[in-house]
C-alpha cells in the first residue's frame, strides 16, 4: 500500500513550498486510494494518496491505535528530528515519544497529511490525473468530511477498524469532530484542542481576508503558478503574517518586541520594528516550506466546516457522539475562543465542561504547552 | 487666511480617494502655514495647509472653543449633512450641533483634518511644491507631533490661545494627548477615547500587515501612483478589510453574520460569505474616498506615536498634563484594550480611573456610543 519515492539531496522547491515526488521521503509513507473520492461538493476525486507516518506498533488486536490530526500547516511529522524530507523537528515532539504522554512504546500512533494538504498528500500542487500539470486552480473543492473519508480509507488500509483516541487541534480538531460524527463506531476516545463545531463568522472573515491576499499577487494565476517561475509568495506571506498575529496573544507580542526596533533598523527611515520582523520571519519560514494553493483548499474547507450540516444542526451531530470525550481550549486564544469549546463540551453527550489550557501564547498554546495537553491525552488513554 | 477653490461637480477621484483641488469643498475652509513646518524626523515640509471645518461662534473672549481630531480615516466633517463635498454624513453628527453634548449655540467647533491626510489637509496626494506632481512616495515622514505643531498653526491663524476642550479618539487621542503634552497651557479640558500612550506591538502588527498589503500592490509604485491611471485600490481595500475586523467584535459579527452565504452566493463555488461581503463593501466604500499613500502616512505615523518619546518615558511626559482629563475606552475593544485607556488615566494625574463605554461593536464604540461618549463630553464642558 506504500511506495517511498527514490531520494535525492534537494532543497523544497521554492516556486511552490510542496514536497514533490522525488524530494526526500524521510519518514513518510503513502497510502492511494483505489477508487476515487466522493466529494461533497459533488464529483469525485481521482488518484488520492495520503501521506502518513507512524510510530510504535500496531498490536495484534489492533486496540493501540491512535490517529493525530494537523492544522492548517502542518504535516505528518508530529515527532522526530528535522532531516532530510522533514525540514523541521515534528510538531508534538514532546507529547508524541517514547515515554510521552502519548507514549508509542505503547500506542501506535498515525498521522496522515491532510487531503489538499502539500507534505506528500494529494493537493493542489500534485499532477493531475491524465496530464502533465499539477492540478492547480483545477483542484476540487474539499471539506472536512472529504478530507476524514479520505482518512477512513487509510484506516481500512491499515487494517484499523476503531482508533483508540482520535486528537486534533485547530483545523485537526475540525476533522476529529468529524470523524467521531461520521464514524462514531470507530472513534474509542475524542481529544478537541481549540477547535470549533462551525467555523465563526470572524474567522471566515480573517481567512477571506488571507485568501483575497493570495488571490490578489499576480503570481497566483488562478491557482495555475505550478509550472511558472514563481509562486504567489508575497501574497501567501501577507496572509501567513495576519494569521500568525491570529495565532498569538497581545499581551506575549507586548512582552516580547514592545515598540523596539529591528537591529540596525530605523523604522522612520524605512527600518522595521521588532514585531514586523517577527512576522516577516514567520512568512519566509511557511512560503518556502507550503504551497499557496494548498494553504487556499484547507482554507477554504475551514470556512465550510459545520459539524451540523445536512445533519439537523450542531446540537442534533454532536448528540449521537458517545466516545468518551475531553474539549479543550487556551484562555488566551482570540481566534478559537473559549466560547467555541464550550459549545464543543456542552454539547457532546459524552464530554464534561471545556478544560482551559493556561497559556500565554493563544491559540498556538495548544501546540506549545504540550504538558497540559499530554495530561489530557494520558487521561483518556488510560 | 482661508480661500474656497472654485467648485465644480465631479465625483471624487478614483484613482487616489483624495479630495483635491477644484472638488466641491462643501463646508471645507483651509489655512496655509506661511513657514515650513519643521519635522521632527528632520528637515522641513513646506506650505502646509490644513482642510478645517468649524461650527458656532468664538465668543469675543475666546474662551468656548473645542477642537475635536479625526481618526485614521476620518476628516473635518464632524457633523452636518452629506452634500457635495462631503460623500458621508459628519462622523459624530449625534455629538457635534445645536443642543446636542457639545451644543454648537454655546461652542466654537473646530475639527481640522490631519496633515498627511487627504481630504484637503497637505498630504501625499497634494501637489509638490515647485513641481507639477503630487508628493508620492517623496512625502516625508510624519509623527503625530509635527501635525500637532500644524493644527497649533491653525490654531494660532485662529486666534485660539487655548482650547476649552480638545476631544480625540483613536489616532485623534493620539494627537489630543500629544496636544495636551506639548501644549498643557493651551488645553483646558482633554477627553481620551479608545487611545493610547503608545502604539502597542500588536497594534503595529497589524499596522505592518496594512502596510505590507498596500506596498504589495503592482499599482503603489512606490507610493508614486498619482499620474497613473489606477492607484493600489486592492492593497488598500485587504488593509481595510483587515483594519475593520480589528475594528469591530468577535460576537457582533457572529451574530449579524453567522455564517450565512451572501444572498444568492455559493461559497463553495466560488461565492461569498456575508461576512466576506461586508468587509468588500467596507473596502470598496473606502478606496473610492481615502488615499492610499496619506494611509501609509498616517499609519506610518501612529506605529510612531509614544508620548514619552524623548520626554524621559510616557510615566514623565504624562505627569506634565494638568487639565481636567477623563479617559475613556470602550469594553469589546480589542485594538485599543482597556488596559491602554487605564495606563493613560493613571498617569494622568489630573484625571481619574479610566471611564468604560459599553458597547457591542469593539474599537468603532468610540464613533457610535455618542450617548455614552457625548456624557463624557458634557461632564468635561460643565
């Protein structure tokens, strides 16, 4: 079910910011489907493969299973050290280990790239069946839904019938709700970090504000930038820079840069501050390392995420989930509000009021204060 | 000192949003430094003038004159119709006028647009002196002391020795605090709203972020777009779409939008959101009336704004202010937060804790609470 492309030392292309067949695999694995994908936009999608990576080992009674979930920028490299194929360390190194609260001494643990994701998933950036282009502004539009029956086929694939704890935050969380909703026979446990039943209307609006960024650099090209010389960089920056802001808290922007200056840098003569180099950082960071159009796809299936759609409302989905259930949230996050977990917990038969995670960092906590959201992995695993 | 240009009936400019010379100058008066302004980056801007507006009478004593300072994308038009001229009703008409919190049959209303604006003040848009072109991208750097040091000008040219009341909100209470600063002996009463002592990290994140979208713009040219046929509408329409979200609220918005698609539209087919909507009216209403270089001008100059620069810190610049002194913000907003309106009130020593306007619509509070904000007006006047 898996192939590992030949390896060669080349950096990430810089047109696009995707892992392409022929970079360096690392840890990855691929599953592709052998049917195509039903959409629920209508049509189907051909061809889908997911990356994925694990650790630990499957037991035989296939009880051990665990499923992590990415946002919106991240990949299958949940744990690890950066190496070839895998430009950074994973993300939930801390949690994710031998030994961690997610311990794969004794779980196996999954992660799969998100359909129209760009780390070796099918995306935007992939050849398009039947051509010898990348399916760029052609590629479907995709849901939640899309992206976790995608997921139930790598499940199937791997022999897993029932996870034994299904977590994700942010837009991992999205699809981890969606995945208990969907196919709540195979979800034995259910960790939502930051996340949302729907998607609000503030956070449509920042995201429609990226995507217009995006859309607006003439190297987007409708999406069709794959085989140019450039990408949609500066627009893909401008929106990584907003999101980035999104992501923090004012009170950890204030303590850390103040009004000071870039180094040698004098913001009256055309100098930045501090702050503006942060995010400047940020940005060339994620343009060399993601492709816009994948970022526009995930996005875009953010926007559409409601737990309750076609199902009777949010109330009446989360009314049939019956995996034990922890819902978290950071009481700093001003992009994924407290207010939005709480609907989570208050509506999920199964799960007891929202635990707040305490951080300073906002919704970003959910990825860095590892200690307080491995206790609540440990806790459901146990 | 003050001449009316002959009017004639065109539509604002679309290629720069500025209102210039032979416009219809609606209630608009001018006055024209007769020195250059000596800017505190250095150097010196020549012919200086300043669009004012001006309602009531000054009494013979001079004593009942109130000046009221606009935010980033206001103007002089206080109050009083639209009309030719003036595309928009005046911005606090609830507050400004006869029998209302500031009752114009006992006060002398002076409300200046700001140098580096650009309806009618000298900003990039204007001509340059000694050439046949706008200032562009030469434009000098401006903080809000040098157009505090014009509207004293203005002041002057007045016969205004001391203002009864000077009133500012946002960037208008950047200027009101510098005014009260750098002039304490000209300002006999001050009112703060939804303002700061410094430009915070978050708020020049954002500011960059604005910035970064207009300079992205193949038509800014370097700021030198006003010979061209089109200027950076859509670098400055995703500014201003980004600016309204941070100008508003999380729960307003939820519940004027939710996520309902705009009428007719299909998100998932390349349709809007209201919310996506709502923010593409906003931007489209202000690149047909502002100017995209006095934007970067004006918010060039607010990530600069720190009344304790070169004043031995914002603790000992405040300690100077000694006139009766209410500061108010407003309790969703999350631009200008509480605890910026809290640090001027208690450094302030002439005024008391900061006062809280209750408002659903965030940082835009300060322009739509006119009962709430008129009161603190009132209590100021007694």
């Amino acid at each position: 079910m898996s192939t590992v492309p030949r390896a060669r030392p080349a950096p990430l292309p810089p047109v696009t910011g995707a892992w392409r067949d022929g970079d360096p695999a690392g840890r990855r694995r691929w599953h592709t489907a052998g049917t195509p994908l039903p959409l629920e936009v209508g049509g189907e999608l051909p061809g889908v493969r997911l990356a994925f990576e694990t650790w630990g080992r499957l037991a035989p009674d296939r009880s051990n299973a665990v499923l992590v979930l990415h946002a919106l920028t991240g990949d299958s490299h949940v744990a690890g050290p950066a190496g070839p194929g895998h430009p950074t360390p994973g993300w939930w190194d801390a949690l994710v280990g031998p030994g961690r609260a997610v311990d794969t001494d004794r779980w196996f643990v999954v992660a799969p790239n998100a359909l129209g994701g760009c780390q070796g998933s099918t995306g935007p950036a992939s050849p398009r069946p039947g051509t010898d282009r990348a399916w760029g502004g052609a590629f479907p539009f995709l849901t939640q839904r899309d992206q976790v029956a995608a997921e139930a086929g790598l499940a199937d694939a791997l022999g897993i019938e029932r996870w034994a704890l299904v977590v994700g935050g942010s837009m991992g969380g999205m699809r981890a709700v969606e995945w208990a909703v969907s196919y709540p026979e195979r979800v034995g446990a259910l960790l939502l970090l930051a996340t949302a039943a729907s998607a609000s209307a503030e956070q449509i609006a920042w995201a429609e504000i990226q995507l217009g960024a995006i859309r607006a650099d003439p190297h987007w090209r409708g999406g069709d930038y794959h085989s140019a010389g450039r990408g949609p960089v500066d627009g893909l920056g401008l929106a990584r820079r907003l999101a980035h802001v999104t992501y923090r808290a004012e009170a950890e922007l204030q303590t850390r840069f103040g009004r000071s200056p870039q180094g040698g840098e004098d913001p009256w003569h055309g100098g930045r501050y501090q702050v503006g180099s942060y995010l400047d950082h940020h940005a060339e960071k994620l343009v060399r390392r993601f492709d816009a159009g994948s970022y526009v796809v995930l996005t875009e299936a953010m926007n559409a995420h409601d737990v309750g759609r076609g199902r009777g409302g949010i109330r009446s989905a989360l009314a049939g989930v019956r995996a034990p259930t922890l819902v978290a949230g950071v009481d700093s996050d001003r992009l994924y509000p407290l207010s939005q977990q709480r609907e989570l917990a208050a509506l999920i038969p199964s799960a007891d009021g929202a635990r707040v995670v305490e951080s300073p960092y906002g919704h970003d906590g959910f990825l860095i204060e590892t200690e307080q959201v491995g206790r609540l992995a440990a806790e459901l695993l146990r």
